[in-house]
C-alpha cells in the first residue's frame, strides 16, 4: 500500500492517505467531512 496526499476542495485542507488500487477507499476530509477530496500528486523536489 502507498501513502498519497490527499487535497479537500472544500476546505483546501492537506492530508496524507493511505492508497491501495485493490481496495477503494471513500475519502473523506479529516477536517471538515467533505468528500471532496482530490489527489495531490507529489512533486520530484521538495
Ligand atoms: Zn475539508
């Protein structure tokens, strides 16, 4: 299993999430419960 970050479009709160292919996983903001979650894809350099 891999750990992607995760970005809620409702609040613009910024998490880390576990991601498995096999099983998918309703995500849902920590913060504010929206389900409006988008993948943030992680960049080369810091
Ligand atoms: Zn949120």
């Amino acid at each position: 299993m891999e750990v992607t970050d995760y970005k809620c479009l409702h609040c613009g709160h910024e998490y880390k999430g576990p991601f498995d292919k096999k099983v998918p996983i309703e995500r849902v903001c920590p913060k504010c419960s929206s389900n409006s979650i988008r993948k943030v894809k992680k960049k080369p350099t810091k």
